[in-house]
C-alpha cells in the first residue's frame, strides 16, 4: 500500500490521517454545522470590502492563531477565550510520551512548518505587491518560527511539525513531505525577497544545507525512500519521497533545487538533475483530484520551472502546471456553500474527542465545524492558489467573482481553523499578478 492510499497530510481536516479516520469525521453530529447547500452564484465584492476582510484575516492569524513564544501559527484555536485561543496545545509530558499520535495529528500543532511556509510566502507577495515596510518585523517573526522548526532537532536536517509553546522545544518525532515541501518553499520566496537579510540567508543556506545532506542519506532504496523520523526509524505514515503517487513525485527535486540554489552546492544541483526527467514524466499522470495535495504539488512545480535551465525540461514543467491547474479549477467554487458557523458550546479541546485508531495510531475524531470550515474556507483558498501559482493566469470575470467572494464572506473573528492563512495567501498572490486590485486608497 503506498502513501496515497495510506493518507495524506490533512490536519484541521484530517490531512495525514489513515482514510478510517478521514471517514470517521463524519460521524460527530454538532449542532453548530448546517446541512451542506449547493454552491450559490457569486456576489459583487468591492476592492474596499475585500480589502478589509483581508486584514481582518491578517490580525486573526496574529492575534488568535499565532504565539509569540514560539513565533509559530497553529492549525486550531483551543478556545473561543481572547485572553488564551491557544491553551490547549500539548504539554511537554504528552509530546515526550508521543500522545497521542507520533505526528500529533489532531492536536493542532501538526502543521506548523506548512503554514509557516504559507505565511512567509504571503509575506513575500504582499510585500512585492506593496512595498510596506512595516511587513519587515512580521517576515522576522514568521522566520524565526521557521528557524525554531528547521534547527532545533537533534537530528541533523529534520523539520519539526510543531513545537508546543509550554516549554518553546517539546514536538512530535515524525515529520511528512507535505512539511518538507512548504518549509523549503517558504525559506526559498523569503530567500529572495528583499525583506530577508544577509544573516538570515546564511541561516537559510546552512538549513537547507542540512535537509539536503538527510535526503541524501536517507532517501534511498534501502529505507524505501523515506525522510526518516527523528529517532532514525524509517516506517513513517507520510514521509517517502519517490517511487510515489504523480502529485508527490516533484518534491524531491524540488528540495534539492532549492538548496543548490541557496547554497550554491553543485552537488545538489546534480541531484535535482538527476530525479528531475523521471518527475517531470510522472508528475503529468493520473493524480489526486485532493485540493491540498494538489497545491503542494504545484508549489513543487513552480519551483522547479523557475529554477529550470533546461528549456526542455522548463516547457515540461508548465505543461504539468496547466495540468494540476486545470484539475483543481472546479474547487474554487467549494467557498460557495459557505455559511457562518458558530462554536459556541463546542469543546475545542483535542483531548474531549473520542480517539480512534487507524494502523496503531490514536486520533483524535475533529468535530464537524473543523471539516466544513476546511471543505468552504481552505479547500476553495487552495484550488484558488494553484490558478495563482501559473506564471500566466487567466481567468474568467466569473472566476474572479468566485476568489473575491470565497476571500470576503469569512468570519475571521470566529473561525477555529486555519483557512486564512491560505485565503490570504490567495489574496496577496492575486494582488502581485494584477488578477486582483488593491482599494485606491491603498
């Protein structure tokens, strides 16, 4: 059985949990969550309106889902309280003990390294499209997240998911290459962003650096192309990185083109080489029509097309980009049977869930305001971002009303997961390629 029949990683909707799982989220019944509606036709957003739900979205991400402690953005508040939104992260005795899953799947601090990487990118386009100064102290935060997860394991070149801000160093010992994938991302847009700086970039060279010379190491036969746990074990869920499904293929020449690139190391130049021909031949296969997973392959594909000298390779990379596009395009419209959902008098504690099981491993069951919020706010952002990530999108008036309203309808003050980090991210991509414009007062 391979990773993509295994599961993939889907935290604050199940991401990286054992298809059982997946299905059992079903099952909760909460008052809190409506029936699901067919998606209606889209409604006229101003820039202004729009705008200001961006912003919105922007001082949630900070006030509710972010923690100085560790200066890393979690995937779920714990709590509707302002005072502690975050309260119920795992203690340091839990991550010690692996509960109640080596990946802290279900705990709210599983994807740390992917929406670090989503966020400094935001940051990079946002910047590039603006110029505002001030997103330099927030690009050095989100960095130092990124920097926490990407040196502080003992073992040399692994990224952490998560690190609970009760003691700033406690995590989870497995990791995945959708983490992998967004870390390295996000590290490379900040790289070349003139926000960064030159003592930043030398962290970032001795980083990647140190992730390379692991999947050197330790994605080969020997282990099934696994990243390999912190604690050398190679028996991991979600962390293979060839001889894969066609949506995960590209990530591993991805890596090592990034890292040739910040460190200037020609041997993983030569390795990206080397795994490129046979990712770019797989990546246009059958696929997952899975929106999240398809976003990550296109940011795999993005940077392998930018980085392509060969323009061979480099058409073949497009090609596969128009692809992955035109499959994710119909989840745009997903934001259209969005409706306000309130969590009010639901426990949003991970450990009042009943646990169930799935290959040995003890999940928590989500409640259903976590899947609709992930099925209406995140999945339509994420369809939305893979269009954005084209070098020539082109999209129809029509398309444009579905982003515009699938960015403005949310309740940001409210929501408990993290679809705003990706409906930002679409946003501020959007505004960097001209699709979508600023108020012009801004």
């Amino acid at each position: 059985m391979n990773d993509a029949s295994r599961g993939q990683d889907r935290c604050g909707g199940g991401r990286g949990w054992p298809p059982i799982v997946w299905v059992a989220l079903g099952a909760a019944t909460l008052s809190a969550v409506p029936a699901s509606a067919a998606p209606a036709d889209p409604v006229a957003v101003t820039d202004d309106g729009l705008y200001a739900k961006v912003d919105e979205a922007w001082r949630a991400s900070w006030d509710r889902f972010y923690d100085e402690r560790t200066n890393l953005f979690y995937d779920r508040v714990c709590s509707l309280d302002a005072a502690e939104p975050l309260g119920c992260l795992p203690t340091p005795d839990e991550c010690a003990r692996q509960y109640p899953n080596p990946n802290g799947w279900g705990t709210g601090m599983e994807d740390c390294a992917i929406s670090g990487g989503v966020m400094l990118s935001m940051i990079c386009d946002r910047f590039a499209a603006t110029g505002e100064g001030e997103l330099r102290a927030a690009a050095k935060k989100a960095f130092a997240g990124m920097v926490l997860l990407g040196a502080a394991s003992p073992s040399k070149g692994f990224v952490i998911r998560g690190v609970t801000p009760a003691d700033g160093h406690s995590h989870y010992s497995e990791s995945s290459r959708d983490q992998y994938t967004w870390y390295a991302y996000g590290l490379w847009r900040y790289y070349r962003s003139p926000l960064s700086t030159d003592e930043e970039k030398a962290a970032m060279r001795e980083i990647m650096a140190a992730i390379c010379a692991r999947l050197e190491r330790n994605v080969v036969a020997e282990h099934d192309y696994h990243i390999g746990r912190e604690d050398g074990t190679f028996d991991g869920l979600v962390d293979k990185m060839w001889e894969n499904e066609a949506h995960e293929i590209a990530r591993l020449p991805m890596i090592y083109a990034i890292g040739a690139e910040l460190t200037g190391d020609e041997r993983w130049r030569a390795a990206a080489k080397r795994f490129a021909p046979e990712a770019a031949a797989q990546s246009a296969g059958e696929s997952t029509k899975i929106l999240y997973a398809l976003l990550q392959e296109q940011v795999s594909l993005e940077a392998l097309y930018e980085l392509e000298d060969s323009p061979e390779l480099k058409a073949r990379w497009l090609e596969c980009m128009r692809l992955v596009a035109r499959r994710a395009e119909a989840g745009c419209r997903n934001g259209l049977a969005y409706r306000p959902l309130d969590a009010a008098g639901i426990d949003l504690d991970w450990r009042a869930w009943p646990l169930r099981e799935s290959r040995g491993y003890q999940i928590p069951t989500l409640p259903d305001i976590c899947k609709e919020e992930d099925r209406t706010i995140r999945q339509p952002a994420e369809a939305i971002l893979v269009q954005f990530f084209l070098p020539d999108p082109a999209l129809t008036p029509e398309q444009v009303a579905v982003v515009k309203q699938a960015i403005a309808q949310v309740d940001y003050a409210k929501i408990v997961t993290y679809g705003l980090y990706y409906t930002q991210a679409a946003y501020w991509r959007g505004v960097r390629l001209g699709v979508v414009r600023l108020p012009d007062n801004r």
